[in-house]
C-alpha cells in the first residue's frame, strides 16, 4: 500500500462510504499490499481471500 496508514485510511474510508468506525477500520485492514484496483474500486477481501466490499479509490489519494 501506500504510505497511509491504517487509521487515515480507515478514517477516508469512513468519510467516503459514512458507514461505522469499526467497519471502516476492518475494511481498511482487508485491503491488500499493493491494493488490488478494479474500474476505480479497491478490493477489499477477508482473511479467506473473498471480496468483501469495494471502495473508491480516491481513499487513497
């Protein structure tokens, strides 16, 4: 990933999806290193490999 970290990370993503503190920060741990970027969403994937949500790509900006 980027030189963000978890926490400005999970804050983004929060601010851009306005879901729950606790689901952005799992959100921001499921997103890999580097990030896997499909048509301008960023994978996110659970410890067994499954897409679990997408998110802007902008969070990383």
């Amino acid at each position: 990933m980027t030189d963000i970290d978890i926490e400005t990370l999970s804050v983004r993503i929060r601010q851009s999806l306005g879901c729950s503190k606790d689901l952005a920060a799992d959100y921001a741990k499921g997103i890999g290193n580097p990030p896997e970027i499909i048509h301008g969403k960023i994978l996110v994937r659970d410890a067994e490999g499954r897409i679990v949500a997408r998110v802007p790509d902008s969070v990383l900006a």
